[in-house]
C-alpha cells in the first residue's frame, strides 16, 4: 500500500477531499500493478470532476499537479506514462481512465459524454417534411410581424426536426412558444404522448404553471389541449430514480413511453442526467429542450447545455435549411458555415417581452454577459433608481447592520402578514442572493444574522425553531408529498393556530404539511443564485463574496441579475464586479468538440 500514502495523507491533512483517496484505493485494489504516478493521475481527473470538468486537458497535467503539491516527475515522465499505465485505455478497453483526444477521462464521463454526442446526433439526422396544414396552423398560433420572428421560427424548425433546442434569456417566451409548438404537434398527431420535465421541483413547478395558463390561449381544440400534460415533473421523477442505487427504471433496455419530450431549464442538466435521458428516449421521441445557453451551469460535472449551443450567439442554418425557411416564411437568415452539427436545431430568442431596450437590468444583463466590465461598471455608476439598477459598496465592518436593514424592511412584513398569500406575496417582491454558502457574504452567515434579528424583533428566544413568517428552502426531495429540492415553504399558523409549512400550489392554492413532515431543510431569506434559478423576484439584492472565489464568473452574476424583474441591486467593490465579469466559466469537455465535426448532410 505505499505508493497509497502520500495520497493518504493529503486527504489526512484535508488537502484533497476523501472521496480522491478512495478512487485511488479502489484502483490499487483492482489492478495492483498501479503505480503511484497512475494512481496521482486518477486523483487529478477526479479531482477535476469536482471542479465541473468532465475531463483532464492533458496540456495542463503537469501543471494541475504542481499545484497540488505533487511534483515528483517530470512533465515528460508524466506524458511517457500516458500510454504505458496499466490503468489508462482506449474506447474499447475496460479500465478506470480512458485517454482521447488528448483528454484524460474516468471511464464512465468517457461514455457518457460518447453517448450524448451518437444520440443527438442521430436525432439531428432525424427531420420531416412539415404538412401544408402545419404551416398554416403556424401563420395561426404566431401573429404577423414586420421583423423576424424567431418564436415563430422556432416551431417551424421543432415541427420539422426530432431535436430542437430554444435558447433565450429571461422574459424571451420559451414557454409561451413551446407551448404554440405543442399546439402544432397535437393538431397534426392527437395521440402523442406528451411529458413535461425540468431539472428542479421549482423548475417544474414553474412550467406547470406557465403552461395551464397558456392552455386557454392555443387555437386548437379543447379536446386537443387535454393532451397537453398538467403536471411537469422532475428529471429525476421522469426516469425513475431509484431512491438508493440511484440508477434510472428508465434505461436503453426499458425504454421510456414517450413521444414527445419537453425539458426546461436545461442550462441546470449536468452530464451524467444528460446521458440518462438520451438513454432513456425511444429512437424517435421527440427531444425539445429550453434553456438560456449563457446561464449558470449544471452544480454537477459539465457545461452540457452551453456545449449543445455551440458557441453560437443568434440562429444560423445551413444552406438547405435556410433556403426551406426563406421560402416557407420569407425570412434572410445568417448562413453557418462553421461545421457546428447541430446548428439547424438550435434558435436563439433575443427580445425579451420582460426588460426592453431602455431597462438598466437589460442593458446590464448584456454587458455582462458580453464581458464588458467597463460598460458594466459605467451603467452601475451612473444608475438612477428610475434604471431598475443600483450599486452599493457596503464596508465590510457593517454588512451586519446592512442585512438587519434589509431583514427589518421586507422580511420582518412577511411575519405581520395578515394571510398566507400575503406572507407568499412579501417574500416574491423582495430576494437576497449570494454566491457562496460561507463566509460574511455567504448565506448561511447572511440567514443566521437575519434570523437572530427577526426573533429578536418578534420577542421570541434565540432557539426558537420555527415562526409565522419564516420561509423555508427544501434541500432534499419528498415524493410521497410532492416536495423537491429546491422548493420554497413558510411557516403560517393552521386554522387551529399551529404552526405548519405550506407550499404554493398555484394561484391562491397551497398545500400543508406538518414540521415533522419536513425533508432536510434550511432557512430561505438568502439562497445561492444556483438554487435560485428558475424563479423570479420584483427586486433583488446580489451579494458578491469579498474574496475571489472560482464560483463567482460572469454567468453568476449574469443569472443573479436576471431574477429581477423590476430591480436589482448589488453589493460588491469595483474591484470585486470587474473581476467577476471577466471571469467567464471554463468548464472542461469533449462534446463539443464532438457536434463540431463534418456538417450533417441536408
């Protein structure tokens, strides 16, 4: 076991996390003849992993192991023993990491990310020709315009491919066109079986709710619309997640009954989630996905979404297609002439019917996604409360103070509300992100300080657990109550005057539960902008962390920033704001790469 205990003992001295040493272990155990250089190898890449990167750049190798501490050999002995350890293959062979391409992959990532790429891309090969009653049904659901309309262009490219995939930001009418593209696929087969799906309980809960209310609206039958699931469930849900192996029911042997598949939110699909739904699809299900391509990515390993748009900022087709839609609606496209395969099933929304062109929050979402800190910081500077967008640079000494502030104007209403709905209304309007669990920024400290300050205001104990008015995030999911992670509850007396948790169900619905009903559960006046994607607040308040953190980029701070809808405001020096901006997410794949080679025929 030597050449395990320098490895051990990292992991001893909390430098690299358990989890590494075990891999190692497991390894040694499985092929003895592993020597340390090939157990450090499999410790980097997995480290990596937990980083978010699918893989090891073997560019990087020699470096990624100098700073972990570990430099024994030379980068030319670490390159040599590539291609002679006994624990690294190819595609074919069966060992723990799998060379390709100049990336280093543990075996499952490797095939996961293989699998992602053979599937979409079959599905990219996969279109039909839209009926003449399609397309009328089209110029019916999509009113006339003078410009492009590029919800209208995306049904007319899902109606005709087996992938679509609709990119947009905040307020740009994913669902509301998804579900005119619903609209179109019912109206031409009445028996499709149709599933609704998001990452998230919320995310879920959201396109539920988006879609029952656009029901009424679509010029097909009644009898039509019914077809139209009203419940959309969690990824997990969908595939049938066992609750301990954690393996799918629904798997390459057990196909999933299913003829259409919607998926929102899909920035949030992580690589491994991604592999399971290709894996689960019958081979002509149809696969649309919505998402926002310049969002944060999956918590998980992989930047799927962002991989599967290609880089492209705006639609662009190639000769065939675009030659069909011009004739079919008249539209001069952008040609793509960069080989991106799946370039004819990807459309890109760009107005948004929630910020318009003059909106400080627009303009600041785009600058920063375009990672123009000094257009940003200008915009900042000189922002008026009429622009939706303020800057503050708090000193550090008095956050506390600042956070009491905030608590003791929008949070201390929420428990002198006179109805639930209310308290649910107070906790909309007003919402604290932060990027990071810890620290004086973190939200963790954040809740703790908020709630010392409610209860002390209430005349309650310090220990006092629980009170009318306090919301709840759920960190773990509840099948048998319909309860996800993710899901938000407050704390509001029954009609007995007990105190219980209640959920909202829709539009002055909600559902109870007891506290001892509860899953795992923390305090919800602050929440990461991870956890907050996929909702929507009136104003926002964006604490940036004080140190640089490798979590805090220009996606971060971009998806913070469009959870507002009316105002945003944010916490953070110049210094702070200019670093987080041109900090872009790098995260480290093969699969793009893979849907970039010879353009498909058509």
């Amino acid at each position: 076991m030597n050449n395990l205990s320098a490895i051990k003992q990292m992991a001893a001295e909390n430098r690299i996390e358990y989890c590494h040493y075990t891999l190692a272990r497991f390894i040694q155990q499985s092929i003895p003849q592993a020597t340390e250089l090939c157990l450090w190898l499999a410790v980097l890449v997995n480290i990596e992993i937990n980083r978010g990167n699918v893989c090891l750049d073997i560019a990087s190798l020699y470096k990624k192991s100098q700073e972990l501490g570990w430099n024994q050999n030379s980068a030319l002995q670490i390159s040599l023993h590539l291609t002679t350890s006994p624990i690294i293959g190819a595609e074919a062979d069966v060992r723990p990491l799998v060379l390709f391409q100049q990336k280093l992959y543990l075996n499952r990532y490797y095939h996961n990310e293989k699998n992602i790429a053979d599937s979409l891309l079959a599905m990219a090969r996969n279109s039909h020709p839209v009926s003449a009653a399609n397309l009328q049904l089209i110029d019916v659901l999509f009113e006339p315009s003078a410009d492009i309309d590029y919800q209208k262009l995306a049904a007319l490219v899902s109606a005709r491919h087996q992938l679509s995939i609709i990119s947009g930001g905040p307020g740009t009418g994913k669902t509301w066109t998804v579900s005119k593209i619903l609209a179109l696929l019912i109206q031409g087969n009445p028996q499709l079986h149709i599933k609704l799906a998001a990452p998230t309980g919320k995310a879920a809960a959201r396109l539920s709710e988006s879609i029952n209310k656009l029901r009424p609206s679509l010029a097909i039958d009644e009898v039509l619309t019914r077809q139209i699931p009203q419940q959309a469930v969690t990824l997990h849900r969908l595939l049938g997640f066992h609750r301990y192996t954690h393996r799918p029911r629904y798997h390459r042997n057990n196909r999933l009954r299913c003829d259409v598949l919607v998926v929102d939110e899909a920035s949030m699909i992580d690589q491994q989630m991604m592999a399971a739904i290709c894996a689960a699809l019958s081979d002509d299900c149809k696969l649309i996905l919505l998402g926002d391509k310049d969002q944060l990515s999956s918590v998980e390993a992989g930047s799927v979404y962002a991989d599967l748009s290609g880089g492209l900022q705006q639609s662009e087709f190639r000769r065939a297609q675009q030659d069909w839609i011009e004739q079919q609606l008249g539209y001069d496209l952008p040609l793509h002439t960069a080989g991106y395969a799946l370039a004819d099933q990807l459309v890109v929304l760009h107005k948004s019917h929630r910020f318009d062109d003059a909106s400080g929050i627009g303009l600041l979402a785009k600058s920063v996604n375009r990672g123009d800190s000094k257009q940003a910081l200008q915009l900042l500077s000189q922002a008026t409360e009429a622009a939706s967008i303020d800057w503050q640079q708090p000193p550090s000494h008095s956050l506390n103070q600042n956070y009491r502030e905030q608590a003791e104007l929008h949070y201390l209403p929420m428990t002198q509300a006179q109805t639930i709905a209310q308290a649910f209304a107070g906790f909309h309007r007003f919402q604290i992100l932060a990027a990071v669990w810890n620290g004086p920024s973190g939200v963790d400290h954040i809740n703790a300080i908020i709630e010392q300050f409610i209860k002390a205001k209430l005349g309650l104990v310090l220990h006092t657990p629980y009170y009318a008015g306090m919301p709840l995030m759920m960190s773990s999911n509840l099948y048998q109550y319909q309860v996800h992670n993710g899901d938000i509850g407050i704390v509001w007396p029954d009609d007995q005057g007990r105190n219980k948790v209640w959920f909202e169900q829709g539009a002055g619905e909600f559902r109870i539960l007891s506290l001892s009903q509860l899953p795992a559960h923390k305090t919800a006046y602050a929440m990461t902008v991870h956890k907050s994607q996929g909702s929507e607040f009136n104003r926002v308040l964006l604490v940036l962390p004080e140190t640089e953190t490798a979590v805090a980029t220009r996606e971060l701070l971009y998806t913070g920033i469009t959870r507002a809808a009316e105002s945003v405001e944010i916490w953070a020096t110049e210094s702070q704001l200019k670093t987080v901006i041109e900090n872009k997410t790098q995260r480290m794949s093969g699969l793009r790469e893979r849907l970039a080679g010879p353009m498909l025929e058509g």
